[in-house]
C-alpha cells in the first residue's frame, strides 16, 4: 500500500490539468474510434511495414475481466527470466505510454513519436481506427526495440480483434461473462465464441473460466482446431490470504509442482489470475519457460495500476479499481470484504452508459456510507451515463430496503465530485470505481503516475 503525503490534496493546480493525454495528438492524425469489425485493414498496414509482428514470440490473452493483470503477469515472469519481454494492454489510465511497455519500462515519448512516424502513411492509407493504429504501431516499436517475446491483451472480443493477426506461442481466455453485447452478443455463449475466436490451429489454449457451458464451447472449438486445452483446476489457489498490500497462497502447478506465492496484485480474484498465468508460462516453448524461482520472482514484481489498489494520500485511504461491469464489481466487493477499511467509506463512481449501471450499483452501496455518482471527463461523449437518472432510478427501487446509501448525490462535474467525495470520508476510505476512465481521471488530478 503506497503512503503518500505533502500538497493537500484538489488544490487548483491539480484541478487545472488535463484528463486527455496530449501524447495522442502528435502520434496520430484525426482517426475512427469505435467499433470497425475485421482484420483486413490491420493485416494490410502490417504487411506494408514488413509485418513486424512476426518479428516476436507472443502470448494471446483474451477474456471479459483479468485480462490486463494476467498479460502483465506474464510479461514480468518472462523478463524475470533473462527475456526482452514487452506488454501491450489497454486501454490506459492516464498516459498513452502506459499500453506499451517493455521491460516493465514505457517507451519514451520521442521514440514513441518517432515510431508513429514510421507507421503513419500505412496507418492513412489503409484506413486504420485508433485502436487499429496502436496496435500497429505497438508491434513495430516492439520490434524495433528488439522485444523476444511479448503479451498481448486483446482489446474487445476477439476474433475480429486488431491484435488477433498475431499466431500466438500460447492463447488465454481469462473468463468470459457479461459485458459489450451491444457488439459481442447478447448471450455467454455468443460473447464466449467470439472470444474463443483468438484459438489458433494446434496453439495451445489455457482458461481459468469455470462455468460448464462456455467451457464444453471452449472444448468444441479445440477439438475442430486441435489446439491443446488446459483448463486452471478451481483448487489450483488454496489458502488465500488477501492483505492491502498483496495477496499470498498457496498454488498447484503443472510444471513446477505446488508453490507459496505473492504477487502484489490484490484480491482472491487475483490469485486466480495468477494461476492462469503460471499454466500459460508452463506451456510456453522451452527455450521461454521460466524456472521456479524466476516465476515467483515474477509474480513478485508485476505492476498493473488501477486494480484493487490501495493507497494513503494525506491520511485518506484510496482504493482504486477499474472495475466497468458487473463481474468485476463482484470481485471489487468481494475484495472490500476482506480488508478492513477505515470507515466511513464513500464511493465516486462514474460507469458509461452503455454498462449495466442497475446491477453494478447496488454491491457497491451496500458496503458504503456515501456515493457520489459523477461523469468522468475522459469518457467518449457518445457513452456517458446520466447519473441523475440513475440516482433517481436507485433511490425508487430501493426505498425501504436499505440498498441504498444514507448519502447518494450527483455531482456531474468529475472534479467537483471527487472533491465532494474527499469531504464526505473525512479521514475514512473513497472507492474510486465504475470504468478506466473514472479511476484515470481521478489518478490524474490526485497527482498519482500510473507510470511511477
């Protein structure tokens, strides 16, 4: 848990700056954000600069929650074990430098924007989305900086992912559960084959979900491309203990047998994603695989900001989480149970619009004296929620049943409501929660560094 102390906190220079990052401009010129289904144009921007992600070993992860965490597992223990190992998630909190990483390091910025230049007339010619250009632009940086082998998160779904050009060493899915029907599908087993879109011929295939259908799904589609499916056992994590600071436990492996492991990542959900990431790295070709002690000194020192993270910031406890539906705010509640907070807890959510906000709320109050609903600035504006709408819609269907907080406002101005926040928990605990946006924005104006 980090202490941090100093300027008080919402003074006007922090106030005054700014939640977008100005990096993004000087890398690209104006693209598509959205949605734009297929491979094709990535494939295309790729083959112009020499399909630069061929040049890497990489490690394919999918899933709806974890994802993030398990791909910078993964790039930890690979470069604890002597690999130039890179990372590629998104989207990021505060910084575009935050999505390519290697080494654990960001690239710096005038290498950044030298490699955009490298790629830019492909990235115009072809037509490229925002999303497609990262990723481009990702796997030509990373081969320039000589990466050996990388993992990368998949951005949404997966077969018709920008980042699912690559024919991956080993390809995860975290787990699959409810979130972006409006494009993956409005069922599991729909979302659950897109997802499984990122399987590749005779790739082996690890996953950590448990539910029977998705994973007779999961077996189906192995079998029709003869990739090995290795399913993470549910008592492959025992004897969880889940502190502010780190989650320890023990571990069943198949490589290297039953292990005591801490990462610093925090939550039972954590150790979870944990094993999924040590299977994946039991099955990675020989000449990657790490030793026993370059696993756990991996897990050791793997970074993922955002996730569950506790902090003290001029005597007020944070915990940030970017939980954005309902799975991942079941596990962020489920963490809150576990660690004792300094009360009264106050949590600043801000969800898009286009999340199920009905039933991401109602685990939250109850765990909490106060809530502030507020918009976080960052958000795309065709996906922000009306917050006072929701407050209305919670305080009628949960009169008389104590669902509700004692305190519930709206604060639509995202300072404003981070301030309102800070008030109402005194010397006691904000959750900041609901989207990356609203942890990144809340980040930013604490004068927190996701990259520090």
């Amino acid at each position: 848990m980090a202490h941090v102390a100093g300027t008080p906190l919402l003074t006007r220079d922090r106030l005054d700056r700014p939640l977008t990052d100005p990096l993004i401009a000087r890398l690209f010129p104006s693209l598509p954000t959205g949605v734009h289904w297929g491979l094709e144009r990535t494939r295309y921007a790729l083959a112009a600069l020499g399909d630069p992600h061929d040049a890497f070993r990489a490690i394919h992860v999918g899933g709806t929650n974890g994802k993030g965490s398990v791909t910078a597992t993964l790039a930890s223990v690979l470069r604890a074990s002597g690999h130039r190992a890179a990372a590629y998630t998104s989207p990021h909190l505060c910084s575009f430098r935050e999505r390519m990483l290697v080494d654990a390091e960001p690239l710096d910025e005038e290498a950044l924007v030298r490699y955009a230049a490298d790629v830019r007339d492909a990235v115009v010619h072809f037509g490229l989305t925002f999303f497609e250009a990262a990723t481009v632009l990702a796997f030509h940086a990373f081969r320039e900086e000589g990466v050996a082998v990388a993992a990368v998160e998949v951005g949404l779904g997966g077969r018709l992912d920008a980042t699912n050009v690559l024919v991956p060493v080993v390809a995860t899915v975290t787990n699959v559960a409810m979130d972006h029907s409006d494009y993956l599908g409005e069922t599991l087993a729909e979302i659950a084959a897109e997802k499984a879109g990122i399987m590749k011929p005779g790739v082996p295939f690890v996953t950590a979900e448990t539910g029977a259908a998705t994973l007779e799904l999961f077996r189906a589609r192995a079998r029709e491309l003869s990739a090995p499916l290795v399913e993470v056992p549910a008592d492959a994590v025992r004897d969880v203990v889940v502190t502010r600071e780190h989650t320890s436990f023990r571990l069943a492996t198949q490589a290297w047998g039953d292990l005591d492991v801490m990462t610093p990542l925090v939550g039972r959900h954590q150790a979870v994603n944990t094993a999924l990431a040590a299977e994946i790295l039991g099955l990675v070709p020989a000449e990657l695989r790490p030793d026993a002690g370059a696993l756990l000194q991996g897990i050791h020192a793997v970074r993922h900001r955002g996730r569950d993270e506790v902090r003290v910031i001029d005597g007020r406890t944070w915990l940030f989480d970017v939980a954005h539906n309902t799975a991942g705010v079941e596990s962020l509640v489920d963490t809150l149970d576990e660690l004792e907070l300094p009360r009264p807890v106050v949590v600043l959510i801000g969800v898009l619009g286009d999340k199920d906000w009905r039933s991401m709320l109602p685990p939250l109050f109850e765990r909490a004296e106060s809530a502030v609903l507020t918009v976080p600035v960052s958000a795309p504006a065709d996906r922000r929620w009306d917050p006072a709408a929701a407050a209305e819609s919670v305080r009628g269907a949960d009169a008389g049943t104590g669902h509700a907080p004692a305190t519930l406002v709206v604060v639509e101005d995202f300072a404003a409501g981070l301030r309102e926040a800070t008030s109402l928990a005194g010397t006691g605990t904000v959750v900041v929660t609901g989207s990356v946006h609203t942890v990144g924005n809340a980040m930013a104006l604490l004068g927190i560094d996701p990259l520090g």
